[in-house]
C-alpha cells in the first residue's frame, strides 16, 4: 500500500429514501415502505435553494442539487475544482414527459424546461452555476457502473492534482417508466413486499430505490475528513463467481491486505434469489466468518446504489457503529471498525469494491 | 364573444403562475402591471422562450421580432393587450 495514492472523502450529502440528509443523525429510525418503490425523504428545500432557482427545478434536481448542497457546506468548501456525476438512466420522468410534449404536440411548440430538464448533464451544470465553477465538469451515464467511472475519473485526476477537491456524486429516480419495463424484465419484483424483508423473499427481482449522493474528494485530508478511500476497482460482467473471487483476492493483495485485515464487508445483494447468487457464494467462502451489513433493503436497487453504500461505509467508520438493524453475521461489533470492504453487485453482472479506511 | 382585456389579464395570471412555476414567489404588491423582467418579477431568458410557446400554443400568435417581445413581454397587461389586438382565437 505504501506510495500508492490515497484520497480523502471530506464531506458528504445524500438524500435518500431513509433520512440521511442530517450528517449528525446516523439511521436513528428507518423509513419502512409497504410498496415496492422506495422514494426520497427529502428536507425543505428552501433552506438549501434560493427560490427563484427552485420554482424551476424537477423534483429529482432539487435532491441532487439539495445532495450537493450539504456535501459543500459539511466540507466547507464554496467551490470545487470539479464537479463529476454520474447516472444510469438519468432524469427518466423529465425525459418521458418532454417525449409525451413531442407526440401530442406534433414537435411544435415544445416548452424549453422539459427538454433541458431531461439531460444527462443537467445536475453537474445545475451545480457549477450554483457554485460559479468553471472548472471540469463532467457526466457518466454507463449503466450498473456509473459512479465507479466517476470515482475512476476523479482518482485520476487526483493523482495529478492532490490539492484539489472535486465534488463527485450519483443519482438516479424511481421513475415510473422505468418501473413498469424492469416489471416486464422481472429485475422488480412482482409481489408487494415490505422493504426492511427484502432477504427474506425468495422471488426474482428486486425494489426499486433512488437517491442522490455527493462526496467531496481530496488527495488532501481536511478537518472535515470522514474517511480514506484507499482503493476502487470494477469488474464488468464476469464470467462466473470465480473470476469475482479472485478479483477481490487481488484487489486485496494489491493493498497488502488478507481478508482478516477486513473488519467490516458491506454486501450489495438486491434480494433477488437469482442474481445475488455470486454475493452468496462471497459470503459462504471468501468472506465466512468476516463481520457483514447490507444495505439495500434501506434504499433500494439503482444503477448508482453504490454511492449509498460508499456513505455507509464513510458513517460506519465515522461513527465506529453499526445500527442493529443493519447487523447481519456475527452480530457482535468488532474491537474496531477501522477497515471496510463495499462488495456492490448491479444485475449480477457490474461489480465493485471499495476499500475503506479509518484517516 | 371575443375576450376582452381584462378577462385575458386574470386567464394570463393564473397561466404564468402554472407555466412558470410562481406560486409563493409573486411579490406582494405584484399586479398585471408589474414588469415581469428585470426589477418586477424577476423572470429570466428560460421563462421568456417559455413565453413564446404559450403564446404561439394557447393564442395561435407566432413572436418572430425580439424587439417585439420586449414590449409584449413588458407586464401582464401588455401580454393582454397584445393578445386582443392579435389573436383570432380569443
């Protein structure tokens, strides 16, 4: 691990659908839904976002600029060097309603607030307004790996420039258009469940969640520091669980790690008895015995449940506890929570590893 | 019976409101002759391309001179004016 780059995530924002806007509350009461489509909690957004700008803006840019807005503040930064989000289906609902103007209107006399609404890019462009930063700004929309090739970028950049803060983030929405096709593709599932249940179905599909989340990113540790990120890497569509297994195994010994160095190993299973079958098999051999949450069943799937994950493993080490809640094997609290491994999975087929650690 | 423009300035009122997202944001003291750029209410280049369409789609009136706009765009009662002078559809 020595002379290998580190970067500092030094504040953080998220909105989500448990109540994660307050960085001082850490998932002191859970947000249970009785529907298979989990939604924001969202704060007044007046205190975020003057009122002339907010009358314009949909609801999914007023959480990421809302997102965006406490990871500045809790960072104390007014103006990053560079603003990179990253998406998997983007501004859905905007793009469908902007759509609908287009057929019924003949593509006439089509309003302007629909269609720049629904870019990709719309959220990182809101931000650098906002901030008055004309710096880098860029957008990834790649699917189950979105946030990975955001963090990727940033790291990169990082390497050459450490002073700098770049502002990272990812958001998706539980759009209803997205709903009804991933129905059809049984990536949602069909039966009504309770989310805080979601392991303990035994069906196809998962929960649709959504959210947006921010992380201020350093080479520079800061007084607001929350963690380290030591490490990120993705693998895309692999050919079975072995190829995943020895990701993680080199992943490691690329941070001369074993798996005992792990206090913690955050899981992305999505409840779906199919594709969460190489995280199981993770479970019951390379991590057996490795102290192990999950978290999807708080915020449901997205392309970008990953950057959820990233702040729960942050708030873990931030706060060295996990909620009982989220406890899963042993149940017990180690000695320590100063080393986190997030093993995300999207469809069983984009897979990620974030490697935490205490500053 | 063809609208007239006072009947027009309470339509336009409640259609801005709806278009362009006012509720809560008018000024106290805001009435159809406020400016609705600049030191009135406030709205910006989105709100008066957004200004064109409803009155190309709700009115069948096409702007095609900004210097024209200036002036229809001046305050509600003007956009009324205008309206009454120009639309067949009213």
């Amino acid at each position: 691990m020595k002379g290998q780059p580190v970067y500092y995530i030094n504040g953080i924002g998220i909105l989500s659908p448990q109540k994660t806007f307050d960085n001082d509350a850490f998932l002191t009461e859970l947000s249970s839904y009785h529907e298979n489509v989990l939604t924001c909690v969202t704060p007044e957004f007046k205190n975020y976002i003057n009122p002339i700008q907010l009358r314009r803006l949909n609801r999914m840019l007023r959480i990421g600029l809302t997102a965006a807005t406490i990871c500045l503040r809790d960072a104390k930064v007014q103006t990053p060097e560079g603003i990179i989000t990253g998406t998997g289906y983007g501004f859905l609902d905007e793009t469908a309603k902007f759509l609908r103007e287009l057929l019924q209107q003949q593509e006439k006399q089509l309003t302007p607030t629909y269609f720049m609404q629904s870019t990709y890019n719309a959220l990182s462009g809101l931000i650098a307004l906002s901030v008055k930063c004309m710096g880098y700004n860029n957008a990834y929309v790649s699917r189950g790996l979105a946030f990975e090739n955001v963090l990727d970028d940033a790291m990169l950049r990082l390497i050459e420039n450490p002073d700098a803060n770049y502002l990272i983030g990812a958001f998706d929405e539980a759009a209803e258009v997205q709903y009804s096709a991933s129905i059809r593709e049984t990536y949602f599932k069909a039966e009504h469940i309770h989310n805080l249940d979601l392991f303990n179905t035994t069906t196809k599909g998962s929960i649709q969640g959504e959210g947006a989340a921010f992380f201020m990113l350093s080479g520079k540790p800061s007084d607001t520091t929350w963690c380290v990120l030591h490490d990120m890497q993705f693998i895309y569509n692999p050919a079975d669980a072995e190829e995943v297994k020895n990701g993680v195994a080199a992943f490691l010994q690329k941070n001369s790690l074993s798996i005992q160095d792990i206090d913690l190993w955050v899981d992305g299973a999505s409840g779906d008895i199919v594709r969460d079958s190489v995280i199981k098999e993770l479970a019951q051999t390379t991590f057996k015995g490795i102290f192990h949450t999950r978290f999807k069943h708080l915020c449901g799937e997205s392309c970008t449940a990953s950057s959820f994950a990233l702040w729960l493993g942050a708030s873990i080490i931030r706060h060295q506890h996990v909620p009982d809640p989220l406890k899963l094997y042993p149940e017990k609290n180690p000695a320590q929570l100063k080393t986190v491994l997030i093993v995300n999975q999207y469809m069983n087929k984009n897979f990620s590893f974030f490697l935490l650690r205490q500053k | 019976m063809k609208k007239t423009v006072d009947e027009l300035v309470v339509e336009l009122r409640a259609e801005l409101i709806k278009q362009l997202n006012l509720e809560d944001m008018l000024p106290e003291g805001f009435n159809e002759n406020t400016p609705l750029f600049g030191e009135g209410l406030g709205l910006d280049s989105i709100d008066s391309l957004e200004l064109v369409v409803l009155l190309d789609k709700n009115y069948g009136i096409k702007l095609k001179d900004p210097k024209e706009g200036r002036h229809v765009f001046y305050s509600i009662r003007t956009m009324a004016e205008y309206i009454h002078q120009n639309s067949t559809r009213v």
